[in-house]
C-alpha cells in the first residue's frame, strides 16, 4: 500500500519532465521545419530555370507544392522571436492572414498554447471580422461618394438653371434690339437709296466733265502743235539767218587785213563789244533755266562763230615774234 501511494505522489514530477521534453522538441521540430524553409529559399535561385521541382522531389521526397509552403512561412515568419515556439502547422494556417497583419494576430492570441485547429478558426474569424470591416469601410465610402455626388448634381443644376435663366434673358434682349433693328434697317436702306441717286447723277456730272475735259485737251493739242509748227518754222528761219551772219563774220575774216582797221580802231571795237557782252560769263544760272532748245542753239552759234573769228586772229598774230615771221 505504502508503495502504490509513493509511486501515486511520484507521477506528477514524471509528466512534467516529459511535458519538458515534448515542449523541447516541438520548439526544434518548428525551429527546424522554418530553417528548412529557408534552405530550400535560399537553394532555389541556384537550381536552373524549370529545374527545381525534380530538385525538391529528387533530394527530399517532397512535391514542389509542399517545398513552396516551407519557403512562405519562411518568408512571413522565420528571424521573428514572436513565432519561434510556434507549432509549424499553426504558421501554415496564418499565411490565411492579410500580408502585415500576422504580428498583431500574435499579440491578440496565445498562439503558444493553441492548436493548429483553434489557430485556423481564428484566422477564419480575423478574416471574416477584416471582411466586414472592409465591407464597412466600402458601404461608408460607397456613401459618402453618394452624397457628394448628389451634392455636386444639385450644385450643377442650379448652376445649369441659372444659365438657362440668364440664356433667356439674354435671348429677350436680343429680341428687342432686333425689334429696333428693323425700323433703323428700312431707315438706313432710304438713306442708302438717297446715296445711291446722288452717286449715279455725281457719276453722270463726273462723265460730262471728263467729256469736257476731253475736248479742251484736245483743242489744246491742237494749239500747241500750231505752236510748235510755228516755232519750228521760226527756228528754221532764225538758223538761216545765223549761218548767213555767221557765214559773213568768216568770210570777213579770211578777207586780207586792209589798212583801213588801226589799232585804235580796234581797241575801240573790243571795249564796245566787251562792254555789251560783259556779263555773259556770269549767266550760267540763267542758261541752266532755259528750256528751249532753238534759243539755247542760238546762243551757242553767236558764241562759237566769235571763238571762231578769235581763233583766226589769235593765229595771225602769233605768226610775228620778234620782227620774224614764223610759219604756222
């Protein structure tokens, strides 16, 4: 008896060693699942392209389905101290959770002393409670876009009125002025009538003057070709008579010298004819003005028939130098 009741007080001190025991290897049987995960992470971009299933199937006699939910709790929980005693089964079922939210699950839940089935039906119900906060959120949005487009609909129909008040206003001024407008239009095609009668009978003064006009430029052409008859004539005749007097002058001049002309004679012939022609070199002003060809000509014969007469005697006197007769 005394042996069954020592062996009966023994027991809970052999459980708890064996409740160590399993806690220790669960610990390395999760710490180990996840650093499998993060080998088969890490080998994967090793293994050529198309490649890695037979490597997973060839070397750990897994599919590559089952290689990949390693490499995701991996990924989502490996290197964090929150999930280190976490059975590995617990993790597969919270890779369910939203990205980002598996350490605020963690805070909220005893994931340490939970099974994997009480781990999944809370995942199910943060879901679900994350679904109708989403569906929340969406109905409050969904309103408020609601009542800020009805907002805005009133807003652009009252504006929309308001154009169309200020349209019908404006088309009512516009029916007035154009009320206006006709009695000034038939005014304005009266005095338009007017002008138009004034402009033809001024087109018709316009015609006869012109006509008038016509008809003393031509009795002017027909004086000035009189004229111009009559002056051509004239010069005709003042020409002849020039060449005759010139023709005089030279043939006074190529006369012997009789010894009826004296020094004195001549002196007194010069200074008269100097004293009557005197200002000739000054006239160049006055030669500039003349238009006339004829008179111009005149000029030109009188002066070129004493450079003439000049020359000849400006000739017979050098043939004596020194009491010597040169020859020319």
């Amino acid at each position: 008896m005394d042996e069954l009741m020592e062996r009966q007080e023994s027991l809970p001190a052999v459980l708890d060693g064996y409740v160590q025991q399993g806690q220790m290897f669960l610990f390395n049987a999760a710490q180990n699942l996840l650093q499998f995960g993060r080998v088969l992470t890490e080998a994967k971009p090793l293994v050529p392209r198309g490649k890695f299933e037979a490597f997973v199937r060839e070397n750990f006699r897994m599919s590559e389905r089952t290689a990949q939910q390693y490499m995701a709790v991996w990924k989502r929980f490996g290197g964090k101290a929150q999930f280190e005693t976490v059975q590995f089964s617990s993790l597969q079922k919270m890779l369910a959770l939203p990205e980002g939210e598996e350490e605020q699950f963690a805070a909220d839940h005893d994931l340490k002393g939970m099974t994997a089935r009480q781990v999944e039906a809370a995942v199910k119900q943060a879901r679900e409670e994350e679904r109708k906060s989403f569906e929340k959120e969406k109905a409050e949005l969904e309103n408020r876009v609601r009542r800020e487009t009805i907002a805005q609909s009133k807003e652009a129909i009252l504006e929309a009125r308001k154009e169309l008040d200020d349209a019908k206003s404006s088309l009512a001024g516009i029916a007035e002025e154009r009320a206006g407008w006709g009695a000034k239009q038939r005014e304005l095609e009266r005095e338009l009538e007017a002008a138009r009668g004034g402009a033809l009978r001024a087109n018709e003064q316009a015609r006869s003057a012109i006509r008038e006009r016509d008809a003393a430029i031509s009795d002017l052409e027909d004086v000035s070709a009189a004229l111009t008859e009559n002056q051509q004539e004239y010069d005709r005749l003042q020409s002849e008579l020039l060449d005759a007097k010139s023709s005089a002058a030279k043939g006074d001049a190529e006369r012997e010298v009789s010894g009826d002309l004296s020094l004195p004679d001549f002196c007194a012939a010069v200074r008269a004819f100097l004293g009557e022609v005197s200002q000739m070199p000054y006239m160049a002003g006055t030669f500039a003005e003349m238009v006339d060809p004829g008179t111009l000509r005149r000029w030109d014969e009188s002066l070129t028939a004493v450079e003439d007469w000049a020359g000849r005697a400006r000739r017979a006197l050098n043939t004596v130098e020194g009491g010597i007769i040169r020859g020319e």
